[in-house]
C-alpha cells in the first residue's frame, strides 16, 4: 500500500498552514500515492489479475527495463557507458520506434530514487507464478545488462542477489549464472559465437581458456562425459528456447535475446563436440 504521499503531504502541509494545511496535504498526498499505486502497484504495466496476454507482456518489458535503469544506478549516478550498455541491449532486441522509446522510459523510471524496486519484483514474481524458466530470463536480462561492459561492481552484485532473492533464486544459483555470463561474454569476446554464426562453423582451434569457457556457458565442468554435457545443453536449450518462452509471456520484443542465447548456447555445445571428438 502506498502511504508516503500521504505521510510527507500532512507533515508539509502541517508546518506550512497549520490544521487547514495537515488536511490539504493529506488530500494531496493521498491523490499522488494513488497514482504511484496505477503505475506500481495493481495497475504497473498491465500486472492486474485480469490482465490479458498483451498487458502482462507488456509489463514484463516495461519492469525489466526498469530495473536494468535501476541496476545501472547502483555504482552511483549513471554513466555515459550505462546508457551505451542500455542502448546496445535493446540494439540487439532490435527495438525500434515507440519499442524503444517505451524501454527507454522505463530505463529512467528505474534510475529515479523513489523507484519501488521490491513492489516492481513481487509483482513480476506473481504475475510470473509457475513460469520459472520466465523469471530466470528476467534475472539473467539484468545480469547481461551488468556484465555487458565486462566489469561487475560490487555494488551490482550486491543488488543482483536483492533481485534474485526477490525472484525466488537462491544465492548459490545467482552465483552460478554470474559465472555463466562472465565466460559467455568472454566467449563472445573470443569471436567463436559470431564465427560460429557467420561460417556455420569453426574455422581454428580454441585455446584452453576458450574451451573452458564453452564449458561454463553451458553451466556443466571441464571433467563432464558426454553424457552429461548432452543433458546440461538440452535443459538450457529447453530454458531458453523461444518458443516455449513465447507460450510462457515472453514479451516478442524480447524474443532476439532468447534467440541469440540459443545459438550461444549452440555454439558452444558445438565447440565442446568438437574438441572432445564427442558425437
């Protein structure tokens, strides 16, 4: 329930005019907590228990975007690089037009110092419920927009495990998709994925530091048998297959990322069979 509106309205409206005034700020502050109760309570993005499909999308999109703004902020006011890393995000969601300038918005809504960061997340949470593979696409959104410049601070880190806990996750998992990230982007630093993608294969041989990270991408360990590097692709690509994310609420401006990560995925996979000469 918002009450704050309400709460700092009386006590200015009290020191400035007096009884008349506690009742005037009252008035006026229980107007603004309900309209920050439409935008983050019941009503944020669609979030409604009688919501369509298109609303909850819709949501989705806008309250990732929101707290990527508000991730950024967590080393302190947000940096030219922030923004550069925001904006190459939703190049590679290919967003365009009004898409963008909805991620855009919701990006800045995030970076405000009033943003309800904990209401925003239970609600995805509920409007999420029964869809796990959903709120882990929603936590591993947040941990590429982190990474996406190679760094994580602590700061960030600190507050990726308030979003994971808020989610559902636990600290061990959160660790492990750290981990994922960190080699995924050192894996598409290392240009296998966009070799991979362009020439439908591989065209040299991998370093031991390559292979290593192929291995972390798909959460499994150098010592894996081919057994068990068959089982760990198949539940990641059954995790992130678009598909099956779209039929869960996946929002279609978000369906690139979905896609890109099963080719990361792909190639990795690949690039694993190869080496260990595993079929």
């Amino acid at each position: 329930m918002q009450v704050w509106g309400k709460i700092l309205g009386a006590f200015f409206g009290f020191l400035l005019g007096g009884p008349f005034g506690l009742l005037l700020g009252l008035f006026l502050g229980h107007k603004f907590d309900k309209v920050r109760s439409n935008i983050y309570g019941g009503g944020f993005g669609g979030f409604t228990s009688g919501g369509n499909q298109a609303d909850r999308q819709a949501a989705f999109f806008h309250a990732a975007f929101a707290v990527m703004g508000h991730v950024a902020k967590a080393k302190g006011r947000v940096t030219a690089e922030e923004i550069r890393v925001a904006s190459a995000i939703m190049d590679r969601m290919g967003l365009q037009g009004e898409s963008r300038r909805q991620a855009q918005d919701a990006f800045r809504e995030g970076k405000e110092e009033d943003f309800p960061l904990e209401d925003v997340l239970v609600r995805v949470r509920q409007a999420s419920a029964g869809r796990s593979d959903l709120l882990q696409f929603f936590l591993e959104v947040q941990i590429q927009a982190a990474f996406a410049d190679g760094t994580l601070h602590p700061s960030e880190r600190q507050l990726l495990h308030v979003i994971a806990r808020m989610l559902g996750f636990s600290e061990r998992q959160l660790e492990q998709r750290l981990q994922m990230q960190e080699a995924a982007f050192r894996f598409q630093q290392g240009g296998f994925h966009q070799q991979y993608q362009q020439q439908g294969g591989f065209r040299q041989a991998p370093t031991r530091d390559q292979l290593a990270d192929a291995y972390k991408v798909l959460g499994v360990s150098a010592e894996a048998t081919a057994q068990e590097l068959k089982r760990a692709y198949r539940k990641q690509m059954n995790e992130h297959h678009p598909d099956k994310l779209a039929a869960k609420g996946l929002p279609p401006e978000m369906m690139e990322l979905a896609k890109q990560k099963t080719q990361e995925l792909q190639a990795a996979y690949d690039l694993i069979r190869k080496e260990k000469g595993f079929k």
